[in-house]
C-alpha cells in the first residue's frame, strides 16, 4: 500500500468520493505477491473526524466488490451507507474479483481468512493514522462491522470485527431454493453428501434463485439502464459461473466456495463468535429456518434475524434492497453502541 493513491468523485454523485487500493498480503503454498483489490467509499472530512463507523463488505460466489455499487442510480449500497455518515470499505476475496488469483488447491477457507483479516487491517490502520491516500484526514473508526456472504472464518479465526451481518449465506447448510413447479431431484439411498449437493444443484433455476421478478426501478424512466436491464446483464453473464466478464462480476472464485457449500462446513466458525451478529436474506434465499440459523451461534448472546419480502438470493438487484441497506445502517449503529460498551477506552 506505499504506492501513491488517489481520490476520485463518485459517478453518480461529486460529492461522494471513493479509491482502489491493491493491498499486499502474505502468500502461502509456496507463491509470491499477493494482493487484495479493495475499493473504500468515503464521507465527508467533518463526518471522518466525528469517529464514524466503518463497514467492511464482501461479495459472493461469481461477484467481485463492484456489486456494491452498481452503475445504476439507486442501486449502490456503498453510497447509501455512505450518506448516512458509514466509511465503506468493498473487499475482493483472494481468488476473485481484481484481487490474486492463485490455485484453487491453496485457497482454502484459513487461507482467505487470513488474507481477508490482513487486507482488512491495513487498510483500517491506514485510515485510523491518516496515511491512507493524500486529502484523506485520520479517522478514529468507532466500530468496524463485516457484512457479507462468506466472512465467517475472517471473524471466527481472526475476531476482525465488533459485530457481522451474514447477507444471503447459510451457516447450518445452504439449501438452495427450488421453484414450486419443478420436481425436486430423486436422491437414492446411501448417497454421500457430495452427491445429494450435486442432485440438487443440478434442478436449480439459478436466475429464479438469484433474481425476484420486479426489479424495475421506479420514478427513473431516463436512468441509463433500469433494474430490469441490471438483472438481464447480470443473468447474460452466466449463473452461477460467468462465461463472460461484467462490471460486477467475477469469473473466479476461491478453492473453497464448493466445500463452504456443504452441510454444517462452516458451522463450527460460527459456534465461536461471540459479537452482535445480524442474519439478513431475501424472502427467497439459500438459507434454512431462522430457528435452524440462529442455533448454529452458539457463543453469540446478541443475533438477530431479518427477512427482506420480494428478495431473492442477489439483494442488491431486488425492489426492496433499500430495507436491507436501512436495517444494515441500525445494525451499524447497534454494533457501535455496543463496542462503546465492551471497549470504552479503546483510543
């Protein structure tokens, strides 16, 4: 991170402004120079000297860190955090996105923890010190809240975070959603756990999974690309593996996000964690009941459970992202008040 970095308006709006870092990280398995793509999303300089709170988001299977800000109005979560006074710091896993791309066999789940926590960490100090690009003032974070799909093993092994929003991701088992008019596959008797994940992924409509209906943006008839034109790039692509690059996409992923998939793989990580946790999905997800969720926290005395109505898998494409992006502000502000608690004197 010693090499020069600039700040740049946002696109949609010259008041909101945002960097790209490429972030070293160790290497493992024998490899050499790794970096960690980020993109941090900035509020005014009198906000950043009024100790705001930051949130540290991380894209799915087949996304990189631009599904954050999507280029169209109303459709980036980064901004809308942002104007509520929140820094925002958008991180591409290892493996995928803008970030290295090393085997698959070496990104396991420790793996990208790791390199997660230390990406996370720089770019955090370098923000708390004031030497995180020029015209950027130090900021004294009150609160650091990770929110994303597959950060439980950056918080389980690395405590990253002072509270986690688990958005669309299973902690009990991914149970992918089925649409009511297909028959579900017959498993037979006997079947590893593998083959029943397999069976099942193969019935999957994934743009019905992914994507709700009404994703049109309402009021906007002159936006450059509406909702539904969102969507239509976002599935051309290719669901759930891209055959072809979109903006917010990403055509890799990590070794680990097929074993992640598995019954019970990362619930063992989630037993540990013991910070106000937040479980968000869409009212058509991959997760289980809220009571199978909720049971797998068993260190947590602080877990909530939000349910967003005309929400698919992908959140940030449906009519109704603006609920999840308010709750995720509370969450924020939640998380703050209890990091005040737990550490008062923290400088």
């Amino acid at each position: 991170m010693d090499r020069p970095v600039s700040v740049t308006s946002s696109r949609r709006d010259p008041d909101l402004r945002w960097l790209d870092l490429r972030i070293p990280v160790p290497s493992a398995g024998g490899q050499q120079g790794w970096e960690i793509a980020a993109s941090v999303y900035l509020p005014d300089d009198d906000v950043l000297a009024g100790r705001p709170p930051a949130l540290v988001v991380l894209p799915g299977g087949g996304y990189s860190r631009r599904y954050f800000d999507l280029p169209v109005p109303g459709y980036s979560q980064a901004e809308h955090h942002v104007r509520q006074g929140i820094v925002v710091v958008a991180v591409d896993y290892l493996g995928a996105g803008d970030s290295s791309v090393p085997l698959l066999d070496v990104t396991t789940l420790p793996t990208v923890a790791a390199a997660n926590h230390a990406a996370v960490s720089a770019v955090l100090d370098r923000l708390r010190r004031g030497t995180l690009a020029d015209g950027v003032p130090q900021a004294d974070l009150a609160s650091v809240t990770g929110a994303g799909q597959s950060l439980v093993a950056t918080q389980a092994r690395h405590r990253s975070f002072d509270g986690v929003a688990m958005l669309g991701s299973s902690m009990a088992g991914t149970a992918l959603p089925v649409r009511p008019d297909v028959p579900q596959a017959a498993v037979p008797e006997g079947a590893t756990p593998e083959q029943t994940h397999m069976l099942a992924t193969a019935g999957i409509d994934w743009n019905w999974a992914f994507h709700w209906e009404d994703t049109a943006v309402p009021g906007t008839p002159s936006a450059p690309r509406d909702g539904a034109s969102l969507v239509a790039a976002d599935i051309a692509s290719g669901l759930p593996a891209r055959h072809t690059a979109v903006e917010w996409g990403s055509r890799t992923a990590p070794g680990f996000a097929i074993t992640a998939l598995m019954p019970g793989a990362v619930a063992g990580e989630a037993a540990v964690i013991d910070v106000p946790v937040l479980l968000a999905m869409g009212e058509r997800d991959v997760c289980r009941t809220p009571a199978e969720e909720v049971a797998v926290f068993k260190a947590a005395t602080d877990v909530s459970v939000f349910t967003v109505p005309q929400m698919a898998h992908m959140h940030n494409f449906a009519a109704t992202r603006a609920q999840l992006w308010e709750r995720l502000d509370e969450f924020t502000a939640h998380v703050t008040r209890a990091a005040a608690v737990s550490r008062p004197f923290r400088g």
